[in-house]
C-alpha cells in the first residue's frame, strides 16, 4: 500500500511539473526592486503586467485600454485600416519622455528606469519597447540613434554601443516588426549648436556625416522603410553673422551624399524631409512643406526625397495639417506624417497626440487623395502630458491617438462615398469645363485671345463659392459617423 502511494505522489509530481514547465517563467513587474532583473541589467519579466493586448471591441465599448474605431483587418475603400494607417510608435517620447519642460522638472520614472543611460538601461528600455509594440497591437516603430544607445567618449565607442542596442532590437522584433524610419539625432549635443550640416565648423559637417552614415547603415539592417532628416538647427539666429547661401549648399552636398551613400549599400528605403519653421533656431531651412520642395527642385533632389509631414510643426509655420499634406501631396512629395497637435493657445511645439476628429478626417482626405502612405505611415511623435505619469497611460494615449485617426478614415470614406463635397468642388470650378477653359489649362490660350474673349463678354459674373456649406461642421457631420463621447483627454 506504501509503494503505491509513493508511485501516486511521484505521477503526481510529474504531472505538476509539466505544468509548470509550459506555463513559462513566472511574470513579474520590472521594476528596479523585482527580483527579475538579472546582474547583466536584463529583464525576466514584464514591463507592462496587467495590461492585456489591446483589441477592437466597438463604439460601445467603455473599455479605456480597447480600439472603438480602429479595426486593423476592416476594410474600407478597398484597404485594410491598418494598412491606410500603418501605425508606428515612437521610441524617443515613449521610452525617453520624461515629463519635463522649459518650466519644470521631470515627472515620470518608469518603474524600469535606474537613474542612468548605460548600455544595460538602453537593453531594458528596448525590450520594453518591443512588449509596448506587441501589446498594442501594431508592426513598427521609429526611432534617433541617440535615444536608442548612449553616446561614448568616442565615435567608435558611440558606434560600438549602438551596435549593441541594435543587434538586441534585431532579436526582439522578429520577422513581423521592422522600423518605419529611422533618424540620427543631429540637435541635442553640443558640438550642434550651429548646425549639423549647415554648421560654420568643418568638424562638425564632418562628425554629422559619419553619424547618418551609421544610422542609416542600422536603420537598413532593422529592415527600415524610410530614413529621415530633421534639421533642427539647421537654420540661424541671426543673419547678420550668417552665409545662408553657403550653407544652404553645404545642407545640399551633405544631402547628395546621403543619396550616394544609400545606393552603395542597397538601401531601398525612402529619404524623408521633415519641415519645421523655427524652434529651437530662429528660423529653420525646411520651414515648410512649399520650402523644402522649392530646396529640392533648386539643387535636383526631388526625385530623391519626400517629406515627412507634422502636424504640429504646420501650424507653427501658420498653416494647417491639412494644407501642408496637400501641399505636400500636389508636388508628389506625401511620403509620411507625425501625427500630433499643439495648442492654439501655445506657440510652441507642445507634441501632442491628436484628438481632433475634424482634424482627423481632414488629414485622411489626403491621405486617401494619396493613395496612401506607403513605405511611409503614421508615427506618433507625440508625448504624454506631465500630469501622466502611469504606464498605463501610454496605452490610453496611443488608443486614443490611433481611434482618432481611425474615425478621420471612417469619416473621410464617408465624405468621398457620399459625393457631395467633391461635387460642390466641382461645380466651383465649372467654367473652366469649357473649350476655352481647356485651352487655358493646356496653355495654349494667350493674352490676345483672351482679351478678344474679355471685351466679347463684359463684366464677369461671379457665383458664391458656398464657403460656408464647405465649412460648417453640421453640413459635414451629417453625412459622418455619429458623435460618440471620449472619456480620454489624451
């Protein structure tokens, strides 16, 4: 009876044992204080417990960390939400965000965070970038090299510790998750305080081109669609001390070089331009969407780049998302955008995630007008408010952001299956559907001819534009999706 009983207990044993085995290690917070965290600085946990994987669940839905707009695999206008989207998350606002502005200090500390930039720190801070990824239900992210991997007291050690970084990121991401772009942070260090491309100091130039080349080498490596240049100072304070000429055609060379340096390793992906007006120079080169065409157009780039698109850098410029996009999109150049906003009652650039469901549906107008954004998409360069300081928070922030630009597409469908707007454009513009309008829009009409035309006619008759049948919020909601309360500011 004895020897059964021990036979029982050793089956029974096994049986709790495979059990164990194929549940996996146990989950468990990763925070500085857990027992997860291993001497070399990795993780055994996760980063965001509780947190379930974000699904759709509907307009109805009460669920603050659940899509009610954004379906991935619905179709609408003969494509994939998620493929009209093409959603990316921004590591440097996510992972680097701290909080803190020009007035005051930080105020979020993950619970991961140790107070350093060490190598070990920047392993953490990816793997839970990528649990982010794969919890909130999308395939891409961006990133600077400098938000990813410290700097080193040299160049080859910066290089060797962004070597590090991104053969972790290799690993995590797998075969589903690649970089919609990435950048080098050419802004934030010192030696940029008069440029990087446009600086007056040859080693400058010099050390900025060696940082694209070996960002744009990694950004390859990840499987990268795009590469992008944000010239935070290249522009000036003063002209008073200031070639612009010259270095407008530095800025020009060092692009050339980009170019070159692209084909010679096999680089496929897009180069991105992303205009801003000013902030933190006084005036930057790429001030907007008409200005960095016109760049490209004079030093024959443009078949070269596109422009990367912010919203809240467009009205800094004093224009709206929506003119830039369009902009952007007349000249062949919509290639992606950052999708935030500022604050009309802010001059600065406040990167918030955008909440504006008119806004929205104005910039998926173009968007669709576009054919989409492919290789480019949507990244959030957008930060959480100060007042956030849950991780949970960077959930409810990206729902919110990506279920707003998901009503804009389900919106803006509506508005183009419906007719009516582009009928009243139409119409506006009815005149010119006329032989002689053909022969304007042709060239081939000349002043003689048209003076004949103009005595011929007399004073012109002017129809209303019905500006504000455009306009009216009622005249468009009616034909939109119903009005739907969010409980989330952000």
């Amino acid at each position: 009876m004895k020897s059964s009983n021990f036979v029982l207990l050793i089956l029974f044993l096994n049986v709790v044992s495979n059990i164990v085995a194929a549940a996996g290690p146990p989950t468990c917070p990763a925070d500085i204080g857990s027992d997860c965290a291993t001497s070399s600085g990795e993780w055994e946990g996760e980063f965001f417990p509780g947190i379930p994987e974000i699904k759709y669940e509907g307009p109805s839905s009460k669920n603050p960390l659940a899509f009610k707009w954004y379906n991935a695999e619905e179709e609408i206008l003969g494509k994939k939400m998620k493929d009209w989207m093409r959603f990316s998350v921004a590591f440097w606002h996510t992972f680097r965000g701290t909080g803190g502005d020009p007035f005051g200090a930080p105020t979020k500390a993950w619970p991961w965070e140790d107070g350093t930039n060490s190598l070990a720190m920047a392993k953490r801070r990816m793997r839970a970038n990528f649990e982010f990824i794969e919890k909130l239900g999308v395939d891409k992210w961006c990133f600077h090299d400098r938000d990813i991997a410290p700097d080193g007291k040299i160049i080859e050690e910066t290089n060797a510790n962004l070597d590090e970084v991104v053969a972790l990121a290799k690993e995590l991401q797998g075969k589903k998750i690649h970089p919609l772009w990435g950048t080098a942070q050419l802004f934030h260090h010192p030696r940029y305080m008069h440029g990087a491309a446009t600086s007056s100091e040859l080693g400058v130039y010099v050390y900025s081109a060696a940082q694209v080349k070996k960002t744009m080498e990694v950004t390859h490596y990840l499987g990268g669609e795009n590469y992008v240049f944000w010239g935070g100072r290249e522009g000036y304070q003063s002209l008073l001390n200031t070639d612009m000429e010259r270095e407008l055609n530095h800025m020009a060379r060092f692009f050339e070089a980009a170019v070159a340096y692209k084909k010679k390793i096999g680089f496929n992906g897009t180069l991105l331009i992303e205009p801003k007006p000013q902030e933190p120079t006084k005036h930057q080169y790429d001030w907007d969407a008409a200005t960095a065409a016109n760049f490209l157009r004079k030093y024959g780039l443009i078949d070269e780049f596109k422009l990367n698109i912010e919203c809240n850098h467009a009205t800094l410029s004093g224009h709206s998302c929506h003119h830039e996009l369009e902009t952007a999109r007349i000249n062949g150049l919509l290639g992606n955008i950052d999708a935030n906003s500022g604050d009309p009652q802010i001059g600065w650039d406040t990167d918030q995630f955008l909440m504006d469901v008119g806004e929205a549906t104005l910039v998926m107008l173009s968007v669709i007008k576009n054919g989409g954004l492919a290789p480019g998409g949507f990244n959030f360069d957008a930060k959480l408010r100060r007042e956030s300081t849950d991780v949970e928070d960077l959930f409810i922030a990206h729902i919110a952001g990506m279920d707003t630009l998901a009503r804009g597409l389900r919106n803006a469908a509506k508005l183009i299956e419906d007719g009516s707007l582009s009928e009243l454009v139409r119409k506006r513009y009815q005149s010119f559907d006329s032989e002689l309008g053909a022969e304007i829009e042709a060239g081939k009409a000349d002043f003689e001819v048209l003076e004949k035309k103009a005595i011929a006619w007399g004073e012109p008759k002017v129809a209303s534009a019905k500006q504000n049948l455009s306009l009216e919020l009622d005249n468009i909601n009616k034909h939109l999706n119903s009005i739907s309360v969010c409980v989330s500011i952000e």
